[in-house]
C-alpha cells in the first residue's frame, strides 16, 4: 500500500455557470461551495501549484482554482488505485468534481 494526500481545492463559483458541471452536481445547494477533489502524493499546495502550471493538470483547477483548502488528509490505498464517488461532498450541497469514494462526509459538512 502507498500513502497518497486527499485534496480540495476550492473552485470560483463561475464553474455554475458551465452545463458540465451543473450536470454532474444537480444537487447544489445555492451558496455552498464548489470544489475540485483528487488525491496525490503530492502536498495540497504543491499539488495545486502544479494544477496551475499545466502539470499533469485538470482543466477545472487551471481555469477557476482558487485555493487549496486547509482540510486534507491522508490515506492509504492499494496500488492499482480505486474507484471514484461523489456521495460525500454532494450529500452537503456542495458540488464536487472527481470526489474519491474514501471520503469522510464530515470532511464537507462547513467550508474551510
């Protein structure tokens, strides 16, 4: 098993004004924030910086990152990696996009 960081970086509410992602999040509640979740190896601010330089990057991050949140944790996880889910951010209202299944729903439940 590795250990591998669990991270948000919280995303500019313009993202509610692109279909794809009002489509993935029908739930959002009005004035709950928005997030970009993944997981890395990386830190939360390396990995965020490297989101903005281009870096093995997602294009959620590169146009409406705002920053990192202070919560983040670790875990560890089998090497071929797992599978994704969004329960636990959504289940808040809040809108999430790439939200891994290991997620704690307690992790969501106020902005940071």
């Amino acid at each position: 098993m590795r250990r591998v960081w669990l991270y948000a970086i919280r995303l500019d509410d313009v993202v509610l004004e692109k279909k794809r992602f009002v489509h993935r999040n029908p739930n959002h509640v009005a004035g709950k924030p928005c997030y970009y979740v993944g997981s890395s190896i990386y830190p939360p601010k390396v990995r965020f910086e490297k989101h903005k330089a281009g870096e093995r990057s997602s294009w959620w991050v590169r146009e409406y990152g705002l920053h990192p949140s202070t919560r983040t944790c670790r875990w560890r996880t089998e090497p071929n990696g797992g599978s994704r889910g969004t329960s636990g951010a959504r289940a808040g209202g809040s809108s999430a996009h790439a939200l891994p299944r290991a997620v704690p729903s307690t992790m969501w439940s106020s902005t940071p």
